[in-house]
C-alpha cells in the first residue's frame, strides 16, 4: 500500500487546478452578469461586440456571462461576484449594489439613455392555442376556474413586473383605490396553483407540464416560448394596459477599476446603444430604445399595448419595494389569505 | 456493559491501542474546520437580532407553517423510506429475483443525480400530464405541487440512507438463531420480530435518522414540485432564500439556526438511544 | 448490531445456509409472502426510483444519440466535467483522511462525549444546502468576516474554485466516516490488540489489519461520498456565481442547460452524471463478486 506518492500525484494537479481556476477568474475580460430571459440576447449581442471592439481596437475581449433570478445576481454581486456590467431585470437590484455594496454611484441610473435601458420589454399572456379560455384582458384572469400561471414576485424579478402589471391595471380601472387594486391582485393570486420560484420554472411548468390556462410573462419570453417550444401549441395575448418594463444595465465602478476594465466595459454598455445592438435586440424580442435601428419586420411582431410606467403609478421602486414586497408588505397580506 | 463483561478483551483501552491524540486531534480539528465554525457564523449572524427578534421571526405564522411542512413532510418520506426500505433490504438479502442486481445497483444514484433533476424528472412524471400523475388524477389525487409532492421528493432523496444502513447489519444476521428460534418451536414470523428484528432496530433508527435529516434540509428537488405557497407548500429552505432575497440575513440565519438546532437535537437523540441499545445488549 | 454474534458462542461453525433456506421452511417465507415482499419491494423502487431515472435517459435520447453525444462536445460542458471531477478529487480525499481518523479514535476508544461527537458528524447531513451555501457567504462574501484578511493574502474564495471545493467537501463530509463507524465499532480491537501484542508498530497494525478488515467500507463510503460530491447543486449553486466555463459544475451547467430550452443536452448531461454513479457502483458489484470468498471471511469475522 504505497499511499503517499499516490496522494502527492492526486494531489498536486488537483492545487494547481485550483489555483489556475481562481487566476482565471481573476483575468477575464469582462463579466456581465445578467438575469434570466437575457441568454439568448447575451450571447448575439457578446459574438458581434467581440468582433467590433477587435476591429476598433485591435484588441480581442472575451465576454463572461452570468444568469440567474435577478435578485439572486444582485446578492451575489454584493457578496463579491465581480461583476464588470451588471444587466438586470429592475432598478431595485441595481439599487441595492449601490446602497449596500457601494460598488457603483447612486446616480448610475443618469449615465445611460433612456434611464440606462438600452431595451425595454413589457408584461404580457401566453396561452394554450386557439384560447380556448377566451383571455383577453386583465379581468379574464380573476375569473373563477381560470388557472394563472406566474412565479413568486419574492424570489422572481419578471414576477414583480408582473403583479405590478396588474395592480396597475386595477389601480386604473377602480379609479386609484389600493384597497380595490388590492382586493383583484389577490383574486388573481387565488387562481395561481404554483409560484415557481423563477420565470423560467413558470414557463416550464406551463409548457411542459400543461399546467394553467394562462402564463403572465415577460414579452420577451413569451415570443421564445412560442419560437422554441412550439408555434402551434401556444399564442400571445397581448392586455390593451399593461406596465413598461425597463431592465437597466450598470457598469460596477470598483470592480471595473480593480480589473483594469473600464474601458471596455464602458465600451460594451455603450454598444449596447448601437444601431446594431439594437437590431439584435429587436430580433430577441426585446423593444429597442430606438426601433429607427431595428429591422421593421422584427418590429411587427411586437403588439400594440398601451404601457403605463412604474414612476407615474408607484412612484419609484424604493416605495414599491418597501410597501409591496417587503416582509408583510402586501404581498405577503395576499399570499397569505 | 455486558458485552464487555463476557468478553473483557473486547473494551477498548487506552493503553494497548496507539493513535488516540492523532486521530481525534485531527478529527476534531477537521470537524470544527469545516464544519463548526461555518456553522457557529449562523448562529452568530442570527444573534445580532437577540432573542426576542429570533423568537419573532420563527414564531410568525408563516414560518412555523414552513417549518411544520418541512419537518412534518421529512418524518413521513422518513417513515415510508423505513417501511420500504426495510422490505428492499430485506429482498435484496434474503431473496433472488431477475433484475436484483440491477435494482442494487441503481439504489445510490437519488445520492449522485443532482438534486434538480431529479427535482424536474419527479415534476414531469407526477404532475397531472405525467406518467404517474396522470394515473391518480382520475382517482381526485394531486401530487405535484401539494405537499404531497413535497413528500415523494423527500422519499426519493432519503431512500438510499435506509436500505444501505440495514442491508449489510441483515446479511450479518445469524442463521444459526433463525434456526434456533424455530427449532425451539417459534413461528417464523415470532422469530422476525424476536430475533431478527431487534437485529436490525439501531441500523433501522440511524437509516431513519439520516433520511430524515437529509429530508428536512432538501431544497433543490422539492422547489420544483411543492407548489411554494405560503402556508401550504412552502418548505422553510424556500423561506430562507425568501428572505436573503430581501436581504434580511439575520432573519434567513434565524430560521436557519432553528432548523439546525432542531436537527441536531434530534440526531442526538437517536444517536444516544443507539449507544444505549448497544450497551443493553 | 454486533450484539447477536457476541451472545453467540464464540466462532460458531459456518453452516452452508444456501441450501437451507431452499430447503428449511421455518428459516424462510411462504412462497406467497417472498413474491409479495419482493412486488412490494420492486414496484416501490419502480415508483419512486427508477422511473423518474427512466425518464432522464428517455428525454436525454429524445432526439437520438446524435444529439445525445453532441451535448458532450461543447466547450462549457467539458469544462464543467472538468470542475466537477476536479472539485470531488479533492473532497473525496480529504473526507476519506477524515473519516479513517474519526472512526478509529470513535471506535477504538472510550471517550466522554462521543455520541456528541458523532452528531456533529451527523450534522451536514441535515443542514439544508441553502444553509451551507450561505455561511461561505457569511464568511467570505465580500461583507463577510473573513474576506477583509483572506482576499488580501490567499485569494478568492467565493464565486471562484475553492469555494465549490470547500462547499463540496461540508455537503459529503459525513459520509465515509458514517460509513465506517458502525463497521469498526463492531469488529471491535482484538485484531489490533494482537498484532500490537506481536509487536507490530500503530501504524503497521492500521495497515496490515484495520485497513484490510475494512476495505468494503471505506470503498463504499469512498463511492458514495463520490456521488454525492459529483451531484451536489443547492451548496454550490450559492457559492459559484454561476460564470459559463468557469465556475459552473455538471449540475450548474445542467440547469443551465434546462432553463435555455435545451433539454436534451441538459438531460444528456444528467444521464452522464448518472452514469458516473452506475460506473462506481459497478465496480463494486464486480469488485464484490471477484473477491465474494473474502467478503464473507471478513463479514464473519
């Protein structure tokens, strides 16, 4: 039993790996993290900036991405994942790296157009083919027997899009009156048979599983569900209100400044802004900042929705973070009923 | 004692048995490495709200109905997993059939499939469009997204636990005192629950134990078929990812210290009943 | 569980049970009650065991094996192979080092506070991977306690290697020393004390008799804890960071995989995990058949 030269030959490629692993993670070129819709759009637009910023600069960048819910990222950012840009699915998020990590200025949100949202997407219904149910507004889904398909607005960034949509709406059609917008988000929430606990686990749970009538959704993700899980199974219903949803990006200043990557970060959101940026947002089903920039025939594809924005009805995400989803917030009064 | 007291060879002594200071030095020293100081950080996170914070936070209505899913829902998958995985380990020594083997060797893998597969594979077969979901829905059974699902995840991560502590103590089992036992008149089932049962009982209680402890904690698996609603199907991992997403990490570290002081209590005991079972015998 | 063989007469004389249980009905079942026992025991693991494995080989072969091997040649799942072989190496190793020295100081020893002792290995079975995950942040997280310090003078912990590494190595720490334990405690120390009386040095006596006694043990403890290391998601899904190619185990770069819409290559993936398992756990069925004579000396013992 010859252990020890055994241990030794087991042990140091192990030390090395491990070393050469945390090096790597140290030198790569820029590190997007990101929520969990942006895959598809990521990965277009990193392959075309890689090419563009060699042309420009002479000088090849490789793109890390990171996915995942949208407050988990942020966590995770703030617990020292060293994120170069941060893309994520609301402002909140990006608040709190900047409150509680101090990582990036308060003001982050002023440095880029269009409140730093580069694209836009709204809130909107999949359902199962033909709508058999008849869904077509915001109403259909407190109907009784109607089974509504969203994720938990606690731990899913697009399901606080979501229920604000729909508070939204109600706030609208009870002429401001919370305790009526209330009384229907919660009768919409009695239709809901499972909260999953990201936007992806809803669309698979309504996709796959068969479950639900109706799975309210980013826009986005609604027109890749149908792309990629079946055109003949599924269509879009698009509510005549709903919320304007603006994911915002950020570049980490502290980080940014420790990799020696402001440049190219910089660089990489700018992009983002471009008419070429634009068209492969566009064609990922995003709404770009400037549709002038997209391809005409993606834009079709987008319904026409009238879109209410979170400022004018909430106020700012700090109000409805603090009233809505906070520990016994009303959230937690409508769950728990 | 008695064991010690027809064989005196067997007590163990310090003298004559070298690699007590290495061993336990090294075990300790590990022990706290890994596991108690990471582990001590929670209860020290969770101590900045005092006790009348931690006791608000586990004491409202939502936790507790968590903590009580989570519990309750391991004790029974626990339960099941012993009276199952009693019967396979029992087939598995005593008997032969096609396809043993193959059974035998597929027992481990709920330990190597990560927890989200199996989580969306149990998902997809016991949802109302699954293979077996779409059995029982006739019958007004609804397994996924209930707490039952929340209790077939946790049979499947606990069963390996079960049948790998009783089946090598039941290969051990004496034919010598089966036989005895009948040769003295007893019924085979008297000889069962006389003899063989008392055998196998400690391995049975620690198999229970770990399932059962292994079932408390699970979150990958079961996120995907509970449902996750409040009150309901909530399990209390889910509350504690609820919370650090509210960034409230004395109140997750909280929930997280009840779950573990609760485990913990009762591992201990389990683990004392079973020296004092050894030493009885 | 030793107490039958300790009552028994000392060394009692091997009896060739194999006939006996054919032949001698009071040592065995009705026919009707064995094929009961053993439909109940076969439909349970049908139920809850192999069909939901069932079902991860059929969607991994949805498409055909094609794309089933395809899934294998992109360069983030190798390097999540990679990771994961990488991170359980170093586990497994060190919790087999753990696990011989707490069971020989459990085992050989009397000692105030043992079945405390025991518990706390008990212990990371029952923390909920969440838990786990979560005190590598407390700790080094970047508003942890030990990052100030560690990321000036070691290096990166969380979101990087040796975090997985070190959440890998709590979530299997119990298992060879669980493992181990109940086996030492009952072969007792009268093979060590006799070859101490011949004169053997300590650690000759661990190698020449503990080490043989328990070889069946520690290579299932040792599989085990290699399954479970290779599987584990909740612990390492806190600490990763989830970077592509980087920091993303099988099991990572599984969900991954799923939440993208590709479901053949995320159970491609899966089924490959799985296969790792089945590949350990046939070596043990075969390492078992090929030395059965030993075993059985050993379990005699």
């Amino acid at each position: 039993m010859n252990v020890r030269p055994l241990l030794s030959r087991l042990i140091r490629p192990a030390l090395a790996a491990v070393l050469a692993g945390t090096a790597a993670v140290g030198h790569a070129d820029l590190l997007n993290v990101s929520y969990d819709p942006t895959r598809e759009l990521y990965k277009a637009v990193n392959a075309e900036f890689s090419a563009d910023w060699k042309a420009k600069s002479g000088k090849g960048t490789r793109i890390q991405t990171s996915h995942g819910g949208s407050g988990k990222q942020a966590r995770s950012v703030i617990d020292g994942l060293e994120a170069d840009v941060v893309t994520l699915a609301l402002a909140y998020d990006i608040d709190s790296i900047a409150e509680r990590a101090k990582l990036l200025p308060t003001n982050w949100q002023q440095r880029l157009p269009n409140n730093s949202s580069p694209y836009t997407s709204t809130i909107v219904f999949l359902v199962r083919k033909g709508n058999p149910k008849n869904i077509k507004d915001w109403d259909d889904l407190i109907k009784p027997g109607i089974a509504v398909i969203t994720p938990n607005p606690k731990t899913s960034g697009g399901a606080r899009w979501n229920y604000l949509a729909a508070w939204g709406y109600a706030l609208r059609k009870y002429g401001n009156d919370p305790a009526k917008a209330e009384a229907f988000v919660a009768k919409l929430f009695k239709n809901v048979p499972v909260l999953d606990t990201g936007a992806r686990g809803s669309t698979t749970t309504f996709v796959q599983r068969g479950l639900g009538d109706v799975l309210i959704a980013w826009e986005n993700e609604a027109f890749l569900s149908v792309e990629e899980l079946g055109p003949d199974k599924f269509d879009i219903v698009a509510p005549p209100l709903s919320i304007l949803a603006e994911p915002p990006v950020a570049l980490v200043d502290v980080n940014v400044d420790k990799h020696g990557t402001r440049k190219e970060a910089e660089a990489y959101l700018q992009y983002l802004y471009t008419p070429a940026a634009q068209k492969l947002i566009a064609r990922n089903f995003y709404r770009p900042y400037r549709p002038e920039n997209a391809d005409p025939a993606d834009l079709a594809r987008f319904p026409k929705i009238e879109l209410f924005k979170l400022n004018d009805v909430f106020g700012s995400w700090a109000k409805v973070q603090a009233t809505h989803f906070a520990d016994g917030g009303v959230l937690d009064r409508i769950l728990a009923k | 004692m008695s064991a010690t007291a027809t064989l005196p060879a067997r007590r163990p002594t310090k003298r004559a048995i070298p690699g007590l200071g290495p061993t336990l030095g090294f075990s300790l020293f590990y022990l706290g490495l890994i596991v108690l100081i990471p582990l001590a950080g929670v209860f020290f996170k969770a101590s900045g709200l005092g006790v009348s914070g931690i006791w608000h936070v586990i004491t409202s209505e939502r936790v507790l109905a968590a903590l009580r899913l989570s519990f309750g829902a391991a004790l029974i998958a626990a339960l099941i997993n012993v009276v199952f995985g009693s019967i396979v380990a029992w087939v598995f020594v005593r008997y032969d059939f096609v396809g043993k083997r193959l059974f035998d060797a597929f027992i481990d893998l709920p330990f190597a499939l990560p927890t989200a597969v199996a989580g969306i594979a149990l998902t997809a077969l016991y949802s109302p469009n699954g293979w077996i979901g779409s059995l029982v829905e006739p019958l007004g059974i609804k397994i996924a997204y209930t707490p039952l699902g929340v209790i077939v995840a946790m049979t499947f991560i606990g069963l390996p636990f079960i049948v790998r502590t009783v089946e090598p103590v039941l290969r051990e089992v004496d034919r010598d005192l089966e036989e005895a036992a009948a040769t003295l008149g007893a019924w085979r089932w008297q000889t069962v629950v006389r003899v063989i049962a008392p055998a196998v009982f400690p391995s049975v209680v620690t198999g229970f134990a770990l399932a059962f402890a292994r079932a408390v904690g699970e979150y990958g698996s079961v996120i995907f078929i509970a449902g996750n609603f409040p009150l309901v199907s909530e399990i209390a991992p889910l509350l504690i990812i609820i919370k650090l997403e509210e960034f409230d990490y004395q109140g997750a570290t909280a929930v997280a210290a009840t779950m573990l002081v609760i485990s913990f209590v009762l591992l201990l005991i389990v683990n004392l009943l079973q020296a004092w079972v050894r030493k009885r015998s | 569980m030793s107490q039958i063989e300790n009552t028994a007469p000392a060394d009692p004389a091997p009896i060739p049970f194999e006939p006996l249980k054919q032949t001698n009905s009071v040592v065995t079942e009705a026919t009707w009650v064995r094929w009961l026992l053993i439909a109940i025991g076969v439909a349970f693991l049908s139920l809850f065991l192999m069909l939901p494995l069932l079902s991860v080989f059929v969607e991994a072969l949805r498409k055909g094996f094609g794309p089933f091997f395809d899934a294998f040649s992109d360069s983030d799942t190798i390097a999540a192979i990679k990771l994961t072989l990488l991170a359980a190496a170093i586990a497994v190793p060190l919790n087999l080092v753990f696990g011989l020295c707490a069971a020989w100081a459990i085992t050989k020893f009397e000692f105030r506070g043992k079945q405390l002792l025991i518990t706390l290995i008990d212990l990371p079975f029952s923390v909920s991977p969440v838990v786990a995950g979560l005190i590598y942040v407390l700790i080094f997280g970047a508003q942890g306690w030990a990052q100030p310090w560690f990321g000036d003078h070691v290096g990166k912990v969380l979101f990087a290697v040796p975090g997985i590494v070190l959440a890998t190595i709590f979530v299997t720490f119990p298992f060879i020393a669980r493992e181990l334990i109940p086996l030492m405690q009952e072969q007792g120390t009268e093979d060590e004390q006799a070859a101490l009386s011949l004169g053997a040095t300590g650690w000759q006596t661990f190698t020449r008799v503990t080490l043989p006694n328990i070889k069946w043990g520690l290579l299932y403890g040792v599989l085990l804890c290699n399954a479970r290391a290779m599987g584990e998601f909740g612990a390492v899904s806190v600490v990763s960071g989830h970077i592509r190619g980087l920091t993303n185990t099988m099991p990572l770069h599984i969900e991954i995989l799923y939440n993208e819409y590709e479901f053949v290559a995320a159970f491609a993936v899966a089924s490959l995990l799985a296969m790792l398992a089945m590949v350990t756990l046939a070596a043990k069925s075969f390492l078992e058949w090929r030395y059965a004579d030993q075993l059985a000396a050993s379990r005699r013992h």
